[in-house]
C-alpha cells in the first residue's frame, strides 16, 4: 500500500515478531506441550494432567470461584460504573468525583492486597469495616460493659446460664451486697460512681453492686464497698421466684439498687446478657466471605474504569434523542433504561467483555488478602496454578491449567474481536 518493499517492511517487523515469538509464542507452546509430562518432565503422561483438573479438589474449588468471579465482579463493576457515570453528568462536581472514583486504578494490584488486608482485619481496632459495622451493630444493640466481671472470694453469688444468681434468698429491709471482680477500672462504664452502701428501704429490698477490688490497693474490706471501689452501674438485677422473673431494674451508677416487695424472699440474678462479650464484627476474611471481600476490592478499584469508559460513550451520545424522549413524556427512568443502556450498549459489551478477560486471570488480590487459613477457600485457578508449579512441585498440572486458563480466554477474546468487526463494518 505505500510501496514499501517487502524486506524493508520485514526487517522493521522483525525486532516485534521475536519478542511476541520469546515471550508469548513459545511459552503457550511450551506449556502445552509440558501438560503431557509427568511431573519430572522424563516421561510421557498423557491427558492424566488433564484428568486432575477435573478431580483435585483444590483445582475444583478454585474453577468454582473463578465462575462467581466472571459472573459477579464484572457485572457489579460495569454497573457501578454506569450508575456513577451518568449521575455525575447531573453535578458541578462530577469531575472531582470520577477523579477520586478512578483513583484506585493509579495503584498496584499489590498495594490495593494489602490496603484490603488491612480494612478486613477482625480487630475493628484495625479494621475499618470492622469498625464500620460493630458501630452500626453497637447503635441497635448495645454491647455489655462487664464481658469478664465473675465473683470472687466468699461471693454469696454462684454461675447460672451465663449470668449468676445469689445463694440466698433475699428479704425487705435487708442489705443484699453483690460483689464481683474482673474488670478493670478503665474498662467500667464512664458514668460509674464510687460505691456506697444501699440504705435500707421499707418494703423494698436495697442493695450495691460493685467492683470489690481496688487495683494498687493493699486494704479494703471484702465484701463491702470501699471508698475507691467503682459501682456497676447498668448492671441489670432481676428478681426470680420458682424460675419466673418477678421484679427487676438496673444499677445506678453508685451502683446501688432498688426493687419491689415482690424481690421479698426472692434469690436475685445477674442476667447473663450483662456478660455477653463485645460484639467483633464479620470474619471478613473467614471460609465463608473471604471470595466476596476479595471480589469487593477488586470491584473498588475497576469500578473507576469502567465509569470513565462509560462517560465517554455517554459524552458521544446524541442528546437530542434524550430530549426527544423526555418531551414524549418518558421519565427519566423510562430514558435511562429504554434509551440510554440500549444506545451504551457496544461501550457496555467492551467494558464487560474487558473485565472478564481480567478476572480469569486474577491472581495478586487473593494470594495477598486471603490468609493462610482461607486461601483453600478463596482459591482461583491462576493462584492453583501457581501453587501447583512451585509449592507442590507438579509442573505437569499447572502447565495443564494454564492451557486450561487460554481455553478459557479464547471464546470471550473471540466474541471481542468479531464484535469490533462488525463496529467497524458500521
């Protein structure tokens, strides 16, 4: 076409014809031939390496995740995308906001493992979403400040279901001391006062409960609040007779209490919901949702490029169909759903078909987020395929399903390129 001759053409073809040769011909060509060794590479297995993929458990629960990945992660991604690309055409600041939304995609697959393995660390003291979701947790249901408070020495209190009941029963006018020890001071509620001693009440059983211990302290009574000894306030009381709740009421912050003449010949009980531990958040990274957390942070960093290839399909879309539509009386849901997504259609395709291809061959995310004792769970077949060449020493198999993996590239490469033909033939 522009007269070049052929040798000419050829030599400057040459320098890219053997890097493509060296470092994506010959490796496919390698493994594919390497599949059909036994694992010293000596002697001819057949398709046994073949077989494996299909009987391993470890290869079956890695192609399993791979399937929730190309059916999950792209679609999540594309549709975040969309959402976040035709909104931020209605703001002042939507450039701002696709900047901090494509932001993620500056950074390594690397870096983003290990900012993930940090936000779904268990301590919500690490954790942020942890942290996120024992706050939402802890604004419903309030976790108990007394998780290790058990009695001491000589307590008249004994266990019962979690909580603790008195040895005895109780009677008006009485004095009832409920002691208990095991939480530190800096860990009672910040409303706690110094203990005193309940006066008696006629007709009413009085009584404290308190932390019968003075940390640093050499002196004390025991059994009795002491100056320095902080109360139990919040502590819920209740009253039981032949195993019925009759009476009950909470601590105030001295840690004295009051009940009713019903409490009168009643034993008197810590409800175990005041020992309950503190609620810890998801196992983020546990059996269960590792898969899921993983695939979140992968959507967290692709979501920006498929917002800012979905913005530039929208920036070439004809307004005055848009306005055609509204003045026909649709919606705006109406316009974004007949006539936007169908007209983003081929950018959607690209998008989709883009991240697909990308997650088949994930492999940095779950090798650096998922922990030890998850990653059998979160396995995908390029971390298999990995762990088969170098940790188990099976080169054989892990060739085996990197062919597998190309198998698998193929059809969706293949359904790109006939789609871009036909775009151009438009």
């Amino acid at each position: 076409m522009t007269g070049t001759r052929k040798t000419v053409a050829a030599l400057f073809l040459l320098p890219a014809f053997v890097l493509l040769g060296a470092l994506v011909v010959y490796p496919i060509g390698y493994s594919l031939v390497r599949s059909f060794y036994d694992q010293s590479g000596d002697g001819f297995a057949g398709v046994d390496n073949y077989k494996t993929l299909f009987t391993d458990d470890g290869i079956r629960t890695a192609l399993k995740n791979n399937v929730i990945w190309v059916v999950f992660a792209p679609t999540v991604a594309t549709a975040l995308g969309l959402i976040f690309a035709v909104l931020t055409e209605r703001v002042r600041w939507g450039t701002a906001f696709k900047l901090v939304v494509f932001m993620p995609m500056a950074i390594s697959m690397l870096a983003a493992g290990i900012i993930f393995r940090l936000v779904y660390d268990q301590d919500p003291d690490k954790g942020v979403a942890n942290a996120v979701w024992v706050g939402v947790h802890d604004t419903f249901a309030q976790a108990s400040a007394f998780p290790k408070a058990h009695p001491g020495r000589e307590s008249p209190l004994v266990a019962q279901s979690g909580g603790f009941v008195t040895r005895e029963t109780v009677r008006m006018g009485d004095f009832v001391a409920l002691p208990l020890v095991g939480v530190a001071p800096d860990q009672l509620p910040d409303s706690a006062k110094d203990a005193v001693k309940a006066l008696p009440e006629l007709g009413k059983v009085t009584g404290t409960t308190w932390q019968d211990f003075t940390r640093g302290k050499g002196v004390g009574t025991l059994g009795a609040p002491d100056p320095t000894e902080l109360g139990y306030a919040g502590m819920r009381i209740e009253a039981v007779k032949d195993g019925r709740v009759v009476a009950s009421t909470k601590a105030a912050d001295d840690g004295t209490f009051t009940l009713p003449a019903a409490a009168d010949g009643a034993q008197l009980r810590l409800p175990a919901s005041n020992f309950k531990e503190p609620y810890n958040g998801l196992d983020w990274l546990g059996p269960s949702l590792v898969t899921p957390s993983i695939i979140g942070s992968y959507i967290w960093m692709w979501a920006g490029f498929a917002m800012v290839l979905i913005a530039a399909g929208l920036a070439g879309m004809p307004r005055e169909l848009l306005e055609a539509a509204r003045v026909d009386g649709a919606n705006e849901w109406q316009v974004f759903r007949r006539v936007t997504v169908p007209m983003l259609a081929p950018v959607l395709a690209v998008v989709v078909v883009t991240l697909m291809i990308n997650v088949l061959k994930v492999f940095d995310l779950v090798f650096i987020i998922a922990p030890g004792s998850s990653q059998d769970d979160a396995n995908v077949l390029a971390l298999e395929l990995y762990r088969k060449g170098f940790s188990e020493d099976q080169p054989g198999v892990a060739s085996a399903i990197a062919v597998f993996l190309l198998l698998l590239v193929i059809p969706v490469m293949w359904f790109n390129v006939r789609r871009l033909r036909r775009e151009v033939r438009r």
